[in-house]
C-alpha cells in the first residue's frame, strides 16, 4: 500500500494542474478546429467531423491505455513482491510505449470518400517538404532527446557503480566508511577501523537494463509517430488545408509533450533511489579513539559532506523533473481536452443544423 502513496500524489498534483490549466490558468493558444472544419463544402465538414470524432477516440482510448498500464503496474507489483518494485521503476516509460503503439495503430482518416467528391472540386497538393518538427514545439526532439541520453549515460553510470544483492541482482550501492572500531577490555576506542558494506535499492544493472531498453523503444516508437503524423498524405480540398495543418500539429504536439512528459516522471524513480543510497552510504557512526562508549553512550551517527551534497543535489533534481513532468502533463491533458471539446462541439452543432 506504501507504493501507491507517491504515485497517487503525482497522478492528483496533475490532476488539480489539468484542471487549472482547462479553465484558462495557463492559457496556451490553439487553433480552433471547429472553425477551420466549417471552411468548406458540406461534405468536407462531414470529412473533418470524422477526423475529430477520431482524434477524440484516439486521445482518450490513449488516456485509458495509460490508466490500464498503470494500474497493470500496481498488480503485477502486488503479485510478484520479491521483483522488488521494478514493474513501478519501469511504469511510465512502459505506459508511454503502451499509448505510442495504440496511436500507431490507430491512423487519422486523410482521403476524402469517393462518393462524397464533387467532381469539379478543387483540389490541391502541398509540395512543402515536411519534417518531425513541423508540427510540434520547436523543443519536440532537442528536450526529449536531451533528457534520453541524460537518463541513459546516468542509467550506465549507476549501472557500473552497482554491486549485487543477497540474491545477486545488481540493486545495490558499495560503500568504504570509517564506522568500525577496535575496542579493549574496558570498552574503550583505541583505534578507527575501515569498513564496507552496501545499501539500497540502487538503479544498478538489475533495474537499468530492462529500464534503458523501455527507453529506447519509447523513443523510436515516438520518432515513427512523428514521423506517420508529418508523412500523412494531406486533405486534398484546398478549403480544409488550414485544418488539416492544425490536425498534424495538434498530434504532434500530443507525441512530442507526451513522451517528455513521460521521460520526466521515468527519470524519477531512479534519481531518488540513488539519492537515498547515496545519503545512507553516508551516514555512519563516529568512533572518538580514547571514548567509552557503554550503557546509553553511543557513538554519534554524522553523514559525510560529499554524500550528503550529492544526495541533495540528486533530490533536487527529482524535484524539478517532477514539477516539469507536471506541467507538461497538464499542457497535455489541456490539448486532449480541446480534441474533445472540438469533437463534441461539431456534434452539437451538426444535431442544431439537422
């Protein structure tokens, strides 16, 4: 039940944001797809309602898929408790891959249907080259990319500085401290002793792996979307050019802040476990060479300065990808809600019209 704590906590801190974010908070301007689908005849409109009754189907079966992750997450963890927690290390990244996949499955309609084509329509042909980031932020491959190989160069790092368990899996941090002492008769220090030791859990080989893996996956996975989404053969009416674009760049900005978002909150679980290995590898006891220490008088537990100054920087940086993977949780919970609110939208007013 303590594992559903902080997950629960980050799933509501989105949830307040999204809310705040829908009711005009943090304003993010967007094309009106309900007006540019009115930009044509009246079989075009029916064509561009089929693309949003689409988007809206997509973007929330997406939704469910991530839940249906998650929650598959938190029973694989109940059922198999000696995995040691590796199936909530690996959630988000395996939740994104999950949401990735059913997008790519699941295309936007493009031709316009035969029957519905007038043939003295115009059409036309957009002889613009297209790239990934066309439609999408300008950030849509350079952060992503970035946080990717951070995550795989620390995952690497902490990989190599690994030491294996009790039952050999590499989840663990050595560590040399002076927290032993040689004592004589009388109970009394005479000398500081070097000692060794581990402490976990630690992103080690046992959960970097299967972890970097995910990662790759994820990121060709959201390459290959980007890819379908610019590559898609346009509308051919040259009154919906305006928006098909908003279409494409709608769907790339759902990849692009998706798969950073998800990035952001991967890069947590693993930043906090060495954190806390970090701190503890530390925190020792302190032997003064001449004490006494019996009855209530123990040594004095200290943490080394290096640990500790790591530790917290490790702990801040969980915090800021935390807030990030938030916000842009939030902005993307904000673009799913317009592709519904423009579906329904364009429902009502097609049940007003007849």
């Amino acid at each position: 039940m303590s594992n559903l704590v902080p997950i629960l906590a980050i799933f509501g801190f989105g949830l307040v944001l999204s809310l705040l974010i829908r009711r005009g908070v943090f304003a993010q301007k967007r094309a009106d797809l309900v007006a540019l689908a009115h930009r044509g005849t009246r079989e075009e409109t029916e064509i561009a309602s089929k693309i949003l009754r689409t988007m809206r189907s997509r973007n929330l079966a997406a939704m469910g898929m991530a839940i249906l992750g998650g929650a598959l997450a938190l029973f694989l963890n109940q059922t198999f408790p000696k995995a040691n927690g590796i199936h909530l290390v690996l959630l988000p990244v395996s939740a994104w891959v999950l949401v990735v996949l059913l997008l790519i499955c699941w295309p936007i309609p493009h031709d316009l249907l035969a029957a519905n084509e007038n043939n003295d329509s115009r059409v036309s042909a957009d002889l613009t080259p297209r790239s990934t980031r066309m439609f999408g932020p300008v950030w849509a491959v350079l952060a992503p990319a970035a946080l990717l190989v951070a995550s795989l160069v620390g995952l690497v790092i902490a990989g190599l500085a690994s030491s294996p368990d009790e039952r050999g899996r590499y989840r663990e941090l050595p560590f040399h401290a002076l927290s032993g002492a040689q004592v004589d008769a009388n109970m009394m220090v005479t000398e500081s002793l070097a000692t060794e030791g581990t402490t976990g859990p630690f992103p080690g080989w046992y959960y970097g792996v299967p972890l970097m893996a995910l990662l790759v996956l994820g990121a060709l996975l959201t390459l290959w979307a980007l890819n379908i989404n610019a590559r898609r053969p346009s509308l051919r009416s040259v009154a919906l050019q305006g928006f098909d674009h908003a279409v494409r760049t709608h769907n790339g900005y759902i990849l692009s802040t998706g798969f950073t978002a998800a990035l952001c909150f991967q890069l947590l679980p693993p930043v906090l476990m060495a954190a806390g290995a970090i701190y503890n590898s530390g925190y020792n006891a302190v032997y003064v060479v001449g004490e006494i220490y019996t009855g209530e008088n123990l040594p004095q537990m200290a943490t080394d300065p290096w640990p500790l100054a790591l530790a917290l920087c490790l702990a801040g940086l969980g915090i800021l990808v935390l807030v990030v993977g938030v916000l842009l949780l939030g902005q993307l919970a904000g673009w799913i809600g317009a592709s519904v609110k423009a579906a329904e939208t364009k429902v009502r007013q097609e049940g007003t019209a007849s």
